[in-house]
C-alpha cells in the first residue's frame, strides 16, 4: 500500500523566488526559471537538435516541481518545425503542488507568454493528488506522465527507454537520497543507446556517483551566477 501523499507547500523568499520549506531550497534560480530550463535541461541535452527526425523521444525527470522543465520543453517542441513524431515526458514527483498553488507560483515566475498559456493548459489538465500514475495528453503529440511517488522506490520498477534525463531534485545537500549510485543506476537501466543527462548541480558526490553507475559528465559553466553544471551522455564501459 502505496503511503499517503504529502503535498508540497508554497512560500516565497522576500525576493520572490519560490522555495521549498521541507527541503529548505528554491525552485528555481533568481535569474530565470524558464531561462534556467532552457539552458540547463534542454540546451544541456543537446535540444532540439536531438528530437529532430525522432519518431518518439521521450525525457526522464527526477522532480516536477513546478513543471517548468516540462512547460518550457512542451514550448520548445511546439516550436520546432523539425519536431520528430511524439514526445514522452515522464516525471517523478514525492512531493507535487496542488492545481490552485501550482497556478499561484506559474503566476509569481513565469515571464515568457507562450510558457505562461502552457502554464494554464497543466494547471487545468492537473490530476488529483493521489499517489501512482497519472497520464496527460497535450496537442496531440505530446504525452506527460507524472509518477507521484518516491523516486527511490518507484524507478526501479519502470519499464521504458528513456533519450534523455532531466536531474532536477533538490540539492544534493538537502535531498541526498535522490543522488544516490543506486538511484543512478536505476536510470542507467532505463538509458536508451545516446541517452543524455544535464543536471543543475557539480558535487563531487554526484560526479562519483554518475560514474559509478556507466554516466560520463562535462563540467560546463553553470546558468546565472551558478560556476559550474553537469552534462553528458550513458556510456558504460
């Protein structure tokens, strides 16, 4: 029996940004959330290049949150007139908001209008906060699949090949169980061959980790005043 699902909670630093009084850290950068998913999930898997051509593709997130990640490559997609033929987007969420405060911080954050209608469309289409599985179709060519569960658990027991990861827990100081080798070696199993990873974060323990479990990162300059990022690609030896 799956445990009772605990919702997350909204607040706000006095500089606006949102947090997460469980975890004690924010959604997002200062700088940008949608800035921060272009730059750090999409560019730093190689996107949209890598979907173009594709008949399905489908990315892998470690944490909703806010869907900005999701919105901001749901965006992306629609934009791409090279766009391949169905993106799946699958994301684990322990921790998801409800409709009326995921509405409440899409309209503290979001400053790009065509991510802002999206915005609108999810918090519509957002399912009830129970545990388990929850699928939602938008325009057609795109599936959102979110996981309300603990990720540590629930990935092992996935059954599909993921393009492309989004690692996108909170820090690996607040959250370490989400950072793990095993949990590491869980998306391994899940890798397709060329999948990709990016993740905001540059700790040694991740880098170890990633490793460990057949990952090679790239350490490249992070988004705003972030030094340094983590990139690469599943390449086991």
């Amino acid at each position: 029996m799956s445990e009772p699902l605990i919702p997350a909670t909204v607040a706000f630093r006095p500089n606006g940004s949102p947090y997460s009084p469980l975890y004690g850290d924010i959604y997002h950068s200062v700088v940008g959330s949608v800035a921060q998913a272009q730059y750090v999930f999409l560019q730093g898997n190689g996107l949209p290049e890598r979907w173009q051509g594709c008949p399905d593709f489908t990315v892998l997130e470690t944490g909703f949150g806010m869907g900005i990640n999701f919105l901001t490559t749901w965006a992306a997609w629609r934009a791409d007139p090279l766009r391949g033929g169905r993106l799946h987007f699958v994301s684990v969420e322990k921790h998801p908001f409800s409709a009326s405060d995921l509405r409440l911080t899409h309209a503290a954050t979001i400053d790009d209008a065509p991510v802002a209608a999206l915005a609108q469309t999810l918090a519509n289409a957002w399912p009830d906060l129970t545990p388990g599985t929850h699928t939602l179709a938008f325009d057609d060519d795109i599936t959102l699949t979110l996981i309300f569960d603990d990720a540590v658990t629930v990935l092992p027991t996935l059954q599909f090949r993921a393009d492309a990861f989004y690692l996108d827990g909170f820090a690996p100081a607040k959250n370490p169980e989400l950072w793990t080798p095993s949990v590491f070696e869980s998306l391994g199993a899940l890798a397709n061959e060329g999948a990709t990873f990016s993740t905001y974060t540059s700790a040694g323990d991740v880098k170890r980790a990633l490793l460990h479990a057949g990952f090679q990162y790239k350490k490249i300059p992070g988004f705003g005043w972030k030094r340094a990022m983590l990139a690469g690609k599943y390449l086991p030896i």
